[in-house]
C-alpha cells in the first residue's frame, strides 16, 4: 500500500484519539476489535468485506483499513 496513504491514515487515527481523549494504542485497539468482529462474521457478505481489503499481515491494521476505505469512498465519489 502506499506509504504516503498509510501515513495520512496515522495521522487520522492520532486525529480520532485527540478527539475522543484517548491513546492512539486505544483506539487502534478498538479499530482491531472492530475489523476482528468482522473477520469472523457469521455474515458472509461482512466476512467477504472484511476478507476483501489489501493488507501485509493475515488482517488489515488500521492504517490499511483506513486508506482502503478513503480510496473506496474516493472511487465511489468520482463515478
């Protein structure tokens, strides 16, 4: 994945923690919980979403989930 994505995703996760007064460990965590919840969905259409987006390891970090959605919404926006 881009580098300059995945830095602009880094400074949105710093961005949310400022936001909600918490830690960027904290609401990375909580990213995981999330992507995690949806990795193992009963849901075949969630699980298939979750499965679908790039990633280094065996599950998105969240700085991957976070440019995989902004170029999503980008895409879908320019159509």
């Amino acid at each position: 994945m881009d580098k300059r994505k995945i830095d602009s995703a880094k400074r949105a996760v710093e961005q949310i923690a400022i936001k909600n007064h918490t830690s960027v460990d904290e609401v990375r965590l909580q990213m995981k919980v999330a992507m995690i919840n949806g990795l193992v969905s009963e849901d075949l259409k969630t699980k298939a979403y979750w499965q679908s987006i790039p990633c280094e390891g065996d599950i998105p970090t969240p700085e991957e989930f976070i440019a995989y959605v902004a170029d999503d919404v980008r895409h879908r926006h320019n159509k």
